[in-house]
C-alpha cells in the first residue's frame, strides 16, 4: 500500500489524464455521428404529418417577403403545377422505354418557367412537383410537410440564381396543393435517396450564408494585418503598464519580479529546458558524426549546453535562496496549470485560419497519429516524472526493500506498468 | 445605454478625443463578451459602487479558464470574486488593492477598471477572446500537440483533500489506472483514424462545391448546414453575431490610443499605493504548492543532465583531437563557421526558451483542404511538412523516455540487486 499523499497525487495525475481522453473521446464521438450522418442517405429533417394548416407562417429569414398570394401567384401555381404533371407523365413514358437521355425533354421546360417560379429538373431527379416553388408564400404555409425522401435532392439542387432568389435554398416551399395531387401519380418511380457520394458534387451553399462566411474571414484577416502593424498602440499600452507598476511600492515590486520568473520556471524546466537539453543531449550522443566537420560540431553543441545547463543551474540556486528567504505565500489557484508546448507559438501569432492541404487520406491519418502519439509521449513523461518523484524515493526508503514492490515499481517505472520483471526466489539448499 | 458625451469635469483629451472616447468605449463593450454598458465605465472611473458588480462578472468572465468559460454566468458574486482574484494573482497583477476588496463585490469598481485596462494592455484579449469562441466553419486539425495537453495536467493547485485511511491505495490500483488509459489511447487513436478517413469521403464527394475557389470542397460543418437547414440557421445567426463583434474589435483598435490617454486620468484619479508593505503579505503569482520539491527536482533533472554532457563532451572532444591532428590550415576557416552557426542555434534554443515564459498565445488555427499533391499551395501549410515535423518531435519525446526509464531501471536494479535471496530478471528486451 502506498501512503496517502503519495496515493492522492498518483491517482489525481492519471485521473486527470483519463478524464481529458475521456473528454476528447466524447467530442470526437460526436463528430463521427455527424460524419457518418452525411455519408448516409440524407433523410429530411421534417416531420412527416402534412400540416392542413392554411394561412402563411411568417418566415422571416426569407428576404422576399410577400404577405399575401395574390391572384396571379396562384394561377401561376396552377400553370406550373399542370407543367409539373406533364413532366412526369413524360418521364414515365420515357423511363418505361428505357434509360433514355431525360434533359432535352426536360429542359424545354426549365427555359419556358418564368424566373419567378422556379423549377428544378436536374437530369437524374424524378420530376416530382415537390420542388415547384414559388417566391410567393402559397396558402398551405411555409411550413412544408415533410416530402417523401426522393424528392428532397430538389432544393439542393437548384442553381445558384434559383437560390437568391429563394433567400435560403434550403427552405425550399412546396405548393402543397400541387403536392398532393401529383403524388400519387410519382409513386411508382423509384426512389431515389441523396447521397453524398453521388450527388455531392451538385451541392451550393446559400447565398446568405457564404456572404457571411465571407464577411467574417474578412475581418479576421482585417484584424491579422491590424495586429501586425500596430505600433502606436503598442507603444500606449506599454506607457501604461509601465505607469501602472511605478504606482505601485517597490517592494511588492521586487518580489514580484522574482515571482515571474518563479512562474515561468515550472514551465520552462519541466517541458522545455530539460526535455529540449534532453533531447539535444541525445541527439548528439547518438548521432555518430561522419567527419570531422560534424564532430566540430557536435563538441561545440554540447559544450555550449553545458554551459547553459551550468547557468541555469546556477539561476536555480539563485531562485532557491530566495524562496527560503521570503516565506512566500502560496496561493492555490483554480487554474490548471499551462502546459507548455514544444513548439514555439510564434510571438506574431495570426487569428485567421490558415489551409492545411493534404493529398490523400493515409496522409490525413498519419498526421492524426503522429499528432496524438506526441501527446501521449508527452503524457507519458509527465507521468514518468510524476512516477519517479513519488515512487523511488519509497523504495529507496523502505528497508528491507520488498521484492513485490519493487517489481511493481519496476513495471510502472521502465514499461509504463506494460511488462513485469520476473523474481524468482532462490532458497539456499538447507 | 446612457449619455455618450463625457462630462465636461474630464482632465485629459483633445477636442476629437472627447468624441472618439465614448465611440471606443462602445467598441469596447460591444467586442468584449457579457459587455457592459458604456456607462458603467463612466461609473468606474469616478468609483462607484453601481459599476462594480458588472465589472465583476466581466472579469470572472475573460479570465476562467477556457474550459469553464460557459458556466461563469452562473456563478455567485462572491464565486467570481474569489475567481478573479486568484486568477489575477496567477497572472502577476501588480497592485495590491485588488485583493483587499471585500468579497461581497460591491465596491471597487475603479481598481476593476485598471484590471481590465492591465489584462488589455498585456496582450492581445480581445481577439484571444474573439478565437475563444469562433464560429469554426472548417474542418479543423491542430498540427501540435497544445491543445491536448493544456486539459490532460493535474491542477497543481486543487486543494488537497483530507488524507483518511481510504485514500491509501495498492500500487496495482495505479497499476490498472495506467492500463486504463493505454487502452483509451488506443480507442482514441482508432477513432480519429476512422473520423480522418469519412472527412477524406466528405471533402472528395464535395469537390467543387464552394465557392471560394481556394478552399474547393465543403468542410463538415457547411455540408451539415445544407443537410439540416435549421442547424444551418443557428449557425449563420452566430456568424453574424460573430461579426458584428469583430467589427467592433477593429473599430476598437482604431480608437485605442484614446482610451489609454483615458485610462491615466483614472489611473492618476486614485490613490496612491501605501508604501508600507511589510504587513502585506507578498503575493507571488501562483505557484504549485509544492514549490520546495519542484526546485528540487528540476535542480536534480539539471545536475544529472550536466554530469551526462560532461562525459559526453569528453568522449566527443577526445575523438576529435584524434581526428584534427591531420588537418590542414583550411580547417580554421570551417571550424570558425561551424562556431558561428552552432552558436546561433543554441541561441535560438535559449530564445525559444524564454519565449515560453509569455502569454500563452493560441496556435493558428488549421483549416482542412484537399488538394493535389502537386499543386502550388500559395498560402498553407502542407501536411507533409507538418508530419515531418511532429516526426522529429517523436524522436525526441522518446528519446527523452528511454533515457528517463534508463536512470529508473539502473536505480532499481541496483536496489532489487541487494535483496537477499532473490534473482532479478528484467523483462524481455530490457
């Protein structure tokens, strides 16, 4: 049995770990749902009841408000609505003649529609009336019944130009009325579900919606280029911070200069001194140089990190003497402690999203691995530390030393608690 | 939201600045999240106990820690108090007044305004709040290990709970708790395998799609978006909420340098700092309470780490003496530029250091494209060049293990060596 701080900090440790994977495992569960949800066959978002109900909702995101269908709204309907019946008549009679090529008997339609009903007759979709909109809001509502999944592929296939003039292309109306008469008579067509992968070339977005994704990288790159020459302002914040410390007594101020420099230092020696000196180290103890220019080099390398680990030892001693001295008070704080990255987050960071091109999914996946196999090293020699701070000195101080703890030690210790080592007892022969 | 024109009673501006000050304030609240009113930094300014509770709940706001960010709007007055004290005394704030407010929060509005005006002047917080919550439109895969690390620490600071018989544990409890998370690894790992190769899917079956030409296909989000027009709706709407902020941040930027003319007014307006510190406790930025066993390690990592360079330096320097003694003079002259370029690079390994001390500055963000292989990237980052590095930065990582489980296995061998009457075996390949 280990003691009980030596428990409570081990067990917080891998508790902590546990948790943030337990967390990232979440996330990404959710985003696998929602991937696998689109390479499916797109199913309506509607409920199915059709919604008997007359007059129109109010649908205010769409941009071309007309409150009340006038008369002509609706014998257009009725004119396109007879179109829409043709239509599929024709493509019965074609599809009972075989597969033949749809879009000429279809696209003297697209050109004879008024711009202000729009049709969509993609070649592949069943000519069902659902898609037959109207700008005008028709007396069945805004609020469509749900159409049968064949006929969703429509709106998202509506050009461009169809598009604005709906407002939002996904909110494509239905003239219920229509609908429901021209049903029954598509039936017998075979069904045919949107999939991405068929279909998803034919995908636009919406017009109101790429303005704004357009708009907002904008400004993000407004503001990069803002930060980047920003001096003036640069120079005002500084004045003021360095107003602000003059205010303040100057023996608060000492210590406090030490303070920062004490908190950069769990920082810095904990991931970035000694595993970047560590790792330079074995680089070059590793690395066995092929000539006498890279043996120059190695020797100097090391030498100069001698003399750096020398001085921050040196500062550490410094450090050290003043934290006896000053009886700090230590605060804890709800705040995790800041990890600090191996890579150097450049002090000219930028805010906008930068594109990060890949060619082939296998190079996706060994970017997703290698990534996640860096934290879990880094994971790994916190731990290791966490390990080696709180378990060796309990077998060094245990006397007699017990060989099961050691074995155990051993087994956290050198494998990450993945092998053990073998103890055999050998009993002198009495 | 209140009167806009200052109060003739103002000390400092220009004649243009008494009319940019309130449209910077306005910018300022409009950007910030849980933004005041204009007038409660009037308030401030003059220390009044109305404007207090406001800028209580604004600082506890922009300072939890990201994780937590969504749940400060329900804590109690007296929990965000203690919250913005202990985070501005992580931060290093540097006047002691902030911390002698009463817990209610009711008073000290003006040193709340010069707290906010210190985090503003510190870095750039708006637009870290900004990227905070960004409206993420892309796929995005961060090419470091940052953010994984930032939640997978322990919280140095979590008050210790009471040590009872029960917090004892067996070290095969840890034992299991560290196969535990092997095994998460490795389910996380898979699993993001899986998420890279149906993103993959996705962005072949969209290509062509966007119409942005540079990016090419849709991402995740914006195929969502057109799958499920409501979703899509939400978004857009928190696009453009996003936006607006955005433009008052640069609206802000603009207008900054008046609100710093502003700012040391108010800073001159209160009282100056007691000099008498010594019954003050000095405050220190928070450190791990263990500070005394923090040095100690790092100091004894620093003394190993010198003591394995020393003979390395020695091995090293031996064998080029042996290798230099049949050279010519032109060796001078490339021994003279391997010094040059050795001594740049460990200066910048000791800059790369240091910088690690500042603000955390978040990593820019990544957005997926798929591209051919060939293609000119333009402005990107390919992922070979990504893969490449986090390769190198394995080596390194595992270097650094394998030397660490070295020092542990020699220590332990050494000890479970003195057990009497026991044969040590050590696991295969060790």
């Amino acid at each position: 049995m280990l003691p009980a701080d030596c428990s409570l900090r081990l067990v917080a440790e891998l508790r902590a770990a546990l948790d943030a994977c337990g967390e990232q495992q979440r996330q990404l569960d959710q985003s696998l749902r929602v991937c696998r949800r689109l390479l499916r066959a797109w199913e309506p978002t509607r409920p199915a009841a059709p919604e008997p109900t007359p007059g129109p909702e109010p649908n205010e995101e769409d941009p071309s408000p007309a409150c009340a269908p006038s008369l002509q709204d609706l014998t257009e309907l009725e004119l396109l609505t007879q179109a829409l019946e043709k239509a599929v008549r024709v493509r019965k009679g074609i599809s009972k003649v075989g597969e033949g090529d749809k879009a000429p008997s279809l696209k003297p339609r697209t050109v004879a529609t008024p711009p202000a009903t729009t049709t969509s007759v993609p070649p592949q979709a069943p000519g069902q009336a659902g898609n037959g909109t109207s700008e005008t809001r028709s007396p069945r509502g805004i609020r469509q019944p749900k159409v049968p999944a064949r006929s969703l592929p429509e709106h998202r296939l509506l050009s461009t130009r169809e598009r604005t003039s709906l407002g939002r292309g996904a909110r494509a109306t239905r003239p219920s009325l229509g609908d429901q008469q021209v049903t029954p008579s598509v039936t017998p067509l075979v069904p045919e579900a949107f999939t991405l992968k068929e279909k998803g070339t034919l995908l636009r977005l919406p017009m109101a919606f790429w303005k704004a994704a357009s708009q907002n990288a904008h400004l993000w790159a407004q503001i990069d280029s803002t930060q980047a020459s920003d001096s003036a302002n640069a120079a005002a914040r500084t004045r003021f911070l360095l107003k602000m410390q003059a205010a303040v007594s100057c023996q608060a101020c000492g210590s406090l200069r030490t303070g920062g420099r004490l908190k950069e230092l769990p920082g810095k020696s904990q991931h970035g001194m000694t595993r970047e000196a560590l790792g330079s180290a074995a680089w070059a103890t590793v690395l066995a140089p092929t000539d006498c220019v890279q043996e120059y080099r190695c020797l100097l390398l090391l030498e100069g990190l001698q003399a750096t680990v020398g001085q921050c030892l040196h500062w550490l001693q410094e450090l050290r003497k003043v934290v006896a001295k000053h009886h700090l008070e230590l605060c804890p704080s709800g705040m995790p402690a800041r990890a600090s990255c191996l890579c150097e987050g450049g002090a000219d960071a930028a805010w906008s999203p930068q594109p990060l091109l890949y060619s082939s999914t296998q190079e996706l996946q060994t970017l997703a691995a290698l990534r996640l196999r860096v934290a879990m090293l880094d994971q790994q020699l916190h731990l290791e530390k966490v390990l080696m701070d709180e378990l060796l000195p309990l077998v060094r101080t245990q006397r007699p030393c017990c060989a099961a703890v050691c074995r155990a030690v051993h087994s956290l210790l050198c494998n990450g608690g993945q092998h053990f080592p073998t103890v055999l007892q050998d009993e002198p022969a009495d | 939201m209140g009167r806009r024109r200052r109060p003739a009673g103002r000390a400092a501006g220009t004649g243009t600045g008494a009319r940019a000050l309130p449209e910077a304030i306005a910018a300022l609240c409009r950007t910030l999240p849980a933004g005041p009113g204009p007038e409660t930094f009037r308030r401030a300014k003059f220390d009044l106990p109305e404007a207090a509770p406001a800028l209580w709940r604004l600082l506890s706001c922009v300072l939890s820690p990201r994780s937590e960010a969504d749940t400060t709007g329900s804590l109690t007055r007296e929990a965000q108090v203690r919250l913005v004290k202990s985070a501005m005394r992580s931060q290093g704030y540097p006047r002691p007044a902030l911390f002698q407010l009463p817990e209610d929060g009711s008073q000290g509005s003006r040193e709340l305004l010069l707290a906010l005006s210190w985090l503003l002047a510190r870095g750039p917080l708006i637009e870290q709040l900004l990227a905070r919550t960004r409206v993420r439109l892309g796929d995005e895969m961060p090419v470091c290990e940052c953010e994984d690390l930032a939640c997978g620490r322990a919280s140095p600071g979590l008050p210790t709970p009471s040590k009872d018989a029960d917090s004892c544990v067996d070290v095969r409890h840890v034992q299991w708790l560290m196969g535990k998370l092997r095994f998460r690894w490795r389910s996380l790992i898979s699993s993001h395998q899986e998420h890279c190769a149906l993103l993959s899917k996705i962005h072949k079956y969209t290509q062509g799609c966007h119409s942005d030409r540079n990016l090419g296909h849709l991402s995740v989000a914006e195929t969502e978006l057109l799958r499920d027009p409501e979703g899509g709706q939400q978004l857009l709407q928190m696009l453009e909420f996003e936006n607006v902020r955005l433009e008052a941040a640069l609206e802000w930027r603009r207008l900054e340098q008046v609100f710093w003319q502003w700012m040391d007014t108010v800073l001159g307006a209160s009282p100056p700092d007691s000099p008498n510190a010594g019954s003050q406790p000095t405050f220190l930025p928070s450190i791990p309470e263990r500070v005394a066993g923090e040095l100690e390690l790092v100091s004894r990592e620093l003394q190993a780490l010198q003591k394995e360079l020393q003979e390395a330096v020695e091995v090293r320097r031996a064998s080029w003496e042996a290798q230099v003694r049949g050279q010519g003079p032109e060796w001078s002259a490339e021994m003279r530029a391997s010094k040059e370029a050795v001594g740049q690079e460990l200066a910048a390994l000791w800059q790369a250091w240091e910088r690690e001390g500042s603000l955390a500055q978040p990593h820019r963000p990544n957005r997926l494209v798929r591209s051919e292989a060939g293609a000119p990237p333009g402005q990107g980052l390919w992922a070979t060049e990504a893969i490449g590095a986090l390769r190198s930065k394995e080596a390194c990582l595992e270097a650094v293990l394998c030397w660490l489980q070295g020092q542990s296995q020699q220590e332990l061998a050494k000890l479970a060596g003195a057990l009497p009457g026991v044969i040590w075996i050590p696991p295969h390949g060790r």
